[in-house]
C-alpha cells in the first residue's frame, strides 16, 4: 500500500514537471516567432531604403530592385546572427537563461 502510494505521488510529480515543459517550448516559440517578425519589417523596411538611394542614384527602379532582391536572405549554411531587435534579444536571453 506504501508502495503504491509513493509510486502515484512519483508519477503526479512527473507529470507536473512534463507539463512544465511544453509551456517553455511554447515560450521559446512565441519569442522566437516574434523576432522573426521583427527581423521580416526590418529587412523589408532596408531593402525599400536600398532600391530608393539606387534610384535616386540614377538607376531604373526595376534594376534597382533586382540588385536588392536577395538582401536579407539566408546564405549558406550560417546561423542567422543574433539580431539587435529587441524581440531578438529578448529571444536570445531566454535561450541562454535556459541553458544554465
């Protein structure tokens, strides 16, 4: 009967710490999808300001926004820097705070 009573109370603690779990992950995901976000406005928000100094520059705006096309896309196999988006970072500081 002891047995059986420390094996629930193991398994309800188990399952707290389980259930602990999947509320960081979704966390993580939350923070991580929000500086994605912030990082997408950002880039869009670059890139327009390239393809307009190009055209004031003296380039034909379809030129220009060919040259810029690939601005802000992944090249390679490098890990996308740690933006310095406050989204970002907030993200990144709960990556590391996790770690520990």
């Amino acid at each position: 009967m002891i047995k059986m009573v420390i094996l629930l109370l193991g398994c309800t603690l188990c399952g707290g710490l389980l259930a602990a779990n999947p509320d960081k992950q979704t966390h993580k995901a939350g923070l991580d999808r929000a500086c994605i976000n912030a990082r997408q406005q950002q880039t869009v928000q670059d890139k327009q300001q390239l393809i307009d100094a190009c055209v004031r520059a003296g380039g034909k705006a379809s030129r220009c926004q060919q040259q810029y096309a690939s601005v802000g896309q992944r090249t390679g196999n490098e890990r996308p820097y740690v933006s310095p988006l406050a989204p970002c970072q907030q993200a990144e500081a709960y990556r590391k705070s996790n770690r520990q």
